[in-house]
C-alpha cells in the first residue's frame, strides 16, 4: 500500500518551498522535462543542468573555451554570484527563476559581425519577451537595449559577452535571468521597487521548465531570422516591443556623461537614436546622438 506520508514528503521535496522564502511551489528544472517540450532544430540540443553555479556565464565561457559545440545551453537553479551588465551582481535565489547561458560559435565576414554583435542582446531581449509572453500571457516590453519590463518594472535582463576559444575561434555568450515565481517580499530592499517577477504581475506560477523550452524556441528563430533576413525585419519587430522609442530618457553614458532627450528610434547598428533636450532658448536644434552602451531611465511618455 502506498505510504501517504512518504507521498507528502516527496511532493513538499519536489515543490521546495524555501524557509524564511516567499518563492510560489513550482516544479523543478529537470532536463527530460525541458527535452520533452524543446521543438528547437539546433538550439539546445545539448543542456547542462547544475543545481548552483557561481555565474553561468562564467561556465559558460569555460566549456566555450574548451570547444563545446555551438548552441549549448548552461542552466543553473540557483547562483551566488550571478553578473548583471555594467558590473552589478545578479540576484539568483533557489527555486524561483532562470538563469541561463547560451554558447554561440558563430563565423561571421568582419563586415558583417560587428552589426550581428551588436544586435545579439537586442535580439535576445526580444526572443525572451515573447516566451514570456507565450507561457503567461503578461504583456513584456523591451527598455533598451536588453531589459526585460512588466508594467516598466525589471522582471529580466540580458548579459552577453564574448571571448575566444583554445583554437583562437571565435565565442558568444548570451546570459539571460529571468525572475519568475519569486515573491516580492523575498528581493532585497533595493529591488522592491524597480524589480518584478511574472509571478508578481500575474499571481500566476510558471513552469521553469516550459519557460526555457519557449525562450530557447522564441530565441532560435530571432538568431536564423538574423542569419538568413539581416536586420531589417528583426529590427521592425524589436521596435515594436521597445518601451524606450517616442520617451524621454536620462542616459548616462560609460564616462558618466548624461545625455537627457527624446529617443527617436534605433540605428542600422542597434544604438539607441536620441535627440538631446534643449535647455536653453534660442540654441537651435540639437543633433541626434547615437548610444551604444549606457544605463537607461525612462522619465516620461
Ligand atoms: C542585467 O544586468 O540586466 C543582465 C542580467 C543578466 C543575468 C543573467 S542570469 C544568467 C546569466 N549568468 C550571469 O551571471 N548573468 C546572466
């Protein structure tokens, strides 16, 4: 006869709710679960799954630099010292999240690598947008260039990063955290309120596993669309789910330079179009700057 205790045991295992957590019971990161619904031609066909890492990127890069094929996805369930972009840390408790990095090997003419570079987070920003999307139903918009917004909160972000491996051949890196299940509560003071979590838009708990499987799905044909189209269609529909375009923004650029103006829109190369604001009457017309790296503030619409 089946033990009912036993049986309690298992499932409250399975659904590790955290002591002292406010993270929503959903089932674990199993790989035969992800295989069972990953549709991707190439992407993915090989997964490493660890229970805690300190970043995937970093092992990401290590088995990259050890030649591990193209299209090899790093998932890890928990991190301790997850990297965000700009050099900030990621938050990365247990149970709750993705966190995932995807080794590229793609060869590319100079001429052309420079803008497939350059459109790689944008891209992926993109791709992670619609998986959301397909398994919850939660409206994403895109923040220039790669953060991931629930009704303008962060609920993900995109780290990518590029090294060369043993044979000097080429490498990418494209790291995306996604904060799913996680309550509110749980997230350090200094998150509460610029973060979220598709658990704290929708109350409603997703499979990990289903998530991963879209985003991997959702990101393969972003990156073929990229190889066989260029730029022009991705870019159409990059615009359409960036929040940034037709806003005034605060931008502060790597030098700490501050640019405060009107984003027109996104250049040939991924950078963000901006028109400065005017701060003194009679100093004409401003020429649009081109950014390409800095952090972002949407000020208003
Ligand atoms: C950002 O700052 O918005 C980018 C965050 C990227 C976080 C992800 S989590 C998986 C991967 N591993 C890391 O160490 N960082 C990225």
């Amino acid at each position: 006869m089946e033990d009912l205790n036993d049986a309690r045991t298992t499932l409250e295992d399975f659904f590790s709710v955290l002591p002292g957590n406010f993270v929503q019971p959903s089932p674990p990161l199993t790989r035969d679960t992800i295989y069972s619904t990953l549709a991707t031609t190439w992407l993915g066909r090989r997964i490493e799954l660890f229970d805690c890492l300190p970043s995937t990127n970093r092992e990401a890069a290590q088995l990259a630099q050890a030649e591990v094929e193209h299209g090899t996805v790093v998932i890890a369930d928990s991190q301790t010292a997850g990297r965000g972009r700009l050099s900030r840390t990621w938050f990365s408790p247990p149970g709750a999240n993705l966190y995932c990095s995807i080794i590229l090997r793609t060869a590319r003419p100079p001429e052309r690598l420079t803008e497939w570079l350059s459109w790689l987070p944008l891209i992926s920003a993109l791709a992670a947008a619609e998986a959301i999307e397909q398994v919850s139903s939660v409206h994403v918009s895109v923040k220039w260039p790669n953060d991931l917004l629930i009704s303008e909160r962060k609920v993900g972000g995109i780290l990518c990063e590029s090294g060369t491996g043993a044979r000097s051949d080429p490498f990418q890196i494209i790291g995306i955290g996604i904060n799913v299940n996680g309550d509110q509560d749980d997230w350090p003071v200094d998150l509460r309120d610029s973060a979220t979590s598709i658990w704290q838009g929708r109350k409603i708990v997703v499979d990990r596993n289903r998530l991963i499987a879209q985003l991997l799905l959702e990101l393969e044909q972003c990156l073929d669309e990229l190889a066989v189209y260029g730029t022009n269609r991705i870019a159409l529909a990059y615009c359409q789910r960036c929040s940034t375009i037709g806003i005034t923004v605060r931008a502060t650029l790597a030098n700490g330079d501050m640019v405060v103006g009107l984003a027109e829109g996104i250049g040939q190369d991924g950078s963000l179009r901006v028109r400065p604001q005017v701060f003194h009457p009679g100093a004409g017309t401003p020429e649009v700057v081109h950014l390409r790296v800095a952090d972002i503030i949407h000020v208003k619409s």
